[in-house]
C-alpha cells in the first residue's frame, strides 16, 4: 500500500479537521452557556452567540457530508445547546430590549397589575417559562433535525393558545413574543448546525 502524496493527505484531512473544529467550537458554547445558567453574564452569552455562528460557518465549508460519528456528536451537542441556551440568550433579549420595570414573581413569571371591580390587584403571569422554554426548544430543534419543520406552525400554535388568558397585559405580551422569538431563533440555528453536517 502506498502513502497518499503530502498535498492529498492534506486534502483528505482537511475535511476532518474543519468538522473537528466544528465541534470543539460548539461545545465550548455549550461550556459558556452553563457557566451563566445560574449567575447571568452577558458576556458569556455573547461569547457562546458568537462561538455558535463560528460553528454555523465551520460546518458550512466541507462541501461533503460528515462522517457519522461526526453527525451524531454534532447532533448531540446541538441539541444540548439548544435546550441550555436559548434560555440565557431570551434573557439577554429581554434585558435589551425592554425598559419595563417588571417584578419578578415567585414561579418564575412577572408580576402584573389588574383592574377588577374598580380595585387593582396584582397576579402572576406567564409562571414555568423555563421549563416551557426547554421543552419548546427541544421540540423544536428535534423536529428540524428530524427533517420535520412543520412541527414548527403546531408548537407555536400550542403555546399561543396555552398562553392567551395570560396576555391581557401589555408587559406579558411583550415579553411572550421576544422570548418565544429568541427561543425559537435560537433553536433553529443549534439545529441547522446539525443539518449543515448531515447535508
């Protein structure tokens, strides 16, 4: 058996060496992204934003599908990314995007005022976001995996409608559709890593 030419040997293993890029690259997006799950820290969210578009790019460039041992940890990480960081990143958006003075509730939702019989009291909106948010995204970037997009129109329908009695106040709203939004931004691009890989 003869060895391959220096210049081919470079060639084939170039390829290789892009995709490993491509997930080393994406799991230390995941690494930011854990980091900031309990402490919020917008750098380590722009840092993992950032580090996830270089993934994008770096399985983008071999003009080949990847190996199979390539896809499916590609497609794992993928998937972790997703669930993790859409959370951190919808909390970014939220931060940057709104001026409102919310109150935090105790279940995890905002606190709002309502006019009922002449007297304004107060009520918890929008309670178990994080955990809507993970199993929104996971749906999400499995079914686009999955090569089932479509999945898309009924989750969004699902959680719209789960929603609606919440979304009489305009903060609820606000903060509904920026983080349903970025969640589901973000779950879309963890997920077309992996369809960039498996093309």
């Amino acid at each position: 058996m003869t060895a391959l030419p220096l210049p081919q040997f470079l060639l084939a293993a170039l390829p290789i060496s892009v995709w490993a890029l491509a997930l080393v690259v994406a799991i230390a997006s995941v690494c930011c992204m854990v980091a900031t799950l309990r402490t919020p820290r917008r750098p380590l969210v722009y840092t993992a934003a950032g580090l996830l578009g270089l993934a994008f790019l770096l399985v983008a460039i071999p003009q080949q599908e990847a190996p199979l041992t390539f896809r499916v940890l590609i497609g794992i990480v993928a998937l972790v990314l997703s669930v993790i960081g859409g959370g951190p990143a919808a909390q970014l958006a939220l931060a940057l995007a709104t001026r409102s003075t919310a109150v935090p509730g105790v279940h995890g939702g905002i606190v709002v005022h309502d006019r009922v019989s002449g007297l304004e009291e107060t009520r918890e909106v929008l309670r178990g976001g994080t955990t809507i948010g993970f199993l929104e995204r996971f749906a999400t970037t499995g079914a686009i995996m999955a090569g089932f997009p479509e999945a898309l129109g009924v989750l969004i329908a699902i959680k719209g409608v789960g929603r609606f009695t919440e979304l009489e106040a305009p903060e609820a709203r606000e903060r509904f559709i920026i983080g349903t939004l970025v969640s589901l931004i973000w779950a879309c691009v963890c997920a077309g890593l992996f369809r960039f890989a498996a093309a």
